[in-house]
C-alpha cells in the first residue's frame, strides 16, 4: 500500500496502546458485577489506579468511572458472585469486551495514542518492513516484534530514523521540506519526533513483568483489542492466563 494511500485512509482513526497491570486487573475481574459498580460509584477503586505514567493518556477518575458505570447500568442480567468476568458470559460478546475494556482503563498506567497513518510509519521504522494494511497493524505478530526489537534501539536514535523516514516519504510524494513553503513543516516534524519517543518508551515500559500491552482500534469492536492470550475476545472465551 502506498504512503500517500495508507496516510489518506487511516489519518483520522487512533490506535491505542495501552499499558495495563496485570495483577489489578486480575483482581477487578475477579469481583462480582455489582459490588464493583458499587465500589466504582464511590470512587473506593481509586487507589488500585497504577501510578500515572505523565507522558501518556489517562482518563481521570471521574471519567473512567463514568464510562464504566454507564455501560454496567445498560445491562440488565443477574449479577452473581462468582466474578464480573464469569458472568460476563451472559452476554453479548461484543457488548462483554467493552466492559473489559473500560474495566482496564482502571488498571492502567497510560496509553499511548497516534494516528495509525502516524503509527504505520514509526513501526516500520522499527521493524525494517512495511506493515501492509490494517490487520498487519494489529496483529500479534507486529507486535510480538515491536516489543522485541525495541531494546535493539535508543529513544534518540529511533526518533532520527522516523524522521528521517518521514521525509524521505515526502520527497519520494514530491512534497516540499521547505518550511519557508509549507510552515507545517517543523511543527510536524517535531510532533513525530516526540510520538516516536513516546512509543518508544511506552514499548520499554511494556517489558516490566507486571504489565501486559493491549493495542486497539479507537471506537471498534473491544474483542479485537489486545494481543495473544491478553486479547479480549480470548478472555472471554478462555478466561484469565494463568498468573
């Protein structure tokens, strides 16, 4: 797929990659639906937050609590003691993932987001290869690699590449690097490089052995979010990993 193609199609929709800890998300799962919302409602799981990682996103107290409760109170089934994760069997898969997915926000230190035109760029930097088209981008296998390669790099280094790439990029579409010409120029310039270290170390911190990455689709199906054994949809089929 060509750049200018791939940049067209794919330059309003993010992707997200999120950092979640596995052990507070093992226990929020673990606890019966209702007791959570109610202990959710009164801001009583706000301390199980993992500290915030600043150079990330991170939805406020208030708000992940908002999204979670307004989907918990839009099901109406029998709660039952056995965990919210059991009894999300109940439902629709597709409506159970996305409980799991804002039940994840609360377990999560930050999440990395670009635009997956801006997304497709910095990893096939980092991988040497071109990621072809969407299923390539989310698949296990790119990031499996992702999280493998990027130890082989420092931050610095792979910011230069992806700038270097980008413009190489622009000259091959016969765009202009002449910020006298375009003054969107540096601005964009300076935005990769920050992304670019941003994922960077969002991969880095990703290899701590409490913390699992699950990448997204922003405003998708919440059962395509996650990789390997951490995907939502495997969740609820198979249940947690085991520890």
């Amino acid at each position: 797929m060509g750049s200018r193609h791939r940049r067209d199609i794919m330059a309003s929709v993010d992707l997200v990659a999120r950092l979640v800890d596995a052990a507070v998300f093992r226990g929020l799962c673990s606890v019966p639906g209702n007791q959570l919302a109610s202990a959710i409602s009164k801001g009583e799981f706000r301390d199980r937050r993992p500290d915030e990682i600043p150079s990330l996103e991170r939805a406020f107290d208030i708000d992940a609590e908002a999204e979670f409760l307004d989907w918990h109170d839009a099901q109406h089934m029998d709660w039952t003691s056995s965990g919210f994760l059991d009894n999300l069997s109940q439902l629709n898969k597709e409506v159970a993932a996305e409980g799991l997915r804002h039940l994840s926000e609360f377990a999560s230190p930050g999440s990395f987001r670009c635009w997956e035109g801006r997304a497709m760029l910095y990893l096939d930097v980092l991988l040497s290869r071109s990621i072809l088209d969407i299923e390539d981008l989310y698949s296990d296998e790119t990031w499996e690699a992702a999280q493998s390669s990027i130890s082989e790099i420092e931050p610095d280094e792979y910011a230069e590449s992806v700038i270097m790439s980008w413009m190489a990029q622009r000259e091959d579409l016969g765009e202009t690097l002449d910020a006298k010409q375009d003054p969107r120029i540096l601005p964009t310039m300076e935005a990769h490089q920050t992304t670019a270290d941003i994922l960077h170390r969002t991969l880095q911190t990703a290899q701590l052995p409490e913390l699992f990455l699950m990448v997204g689709r922003d405003w998708t199906d919440a059962t395509e979010w996650g990789q390997g054994e951490w995907n939502l949809g495997r969740l609820l089929e198979n249940g947690l990993p085991e520890a």
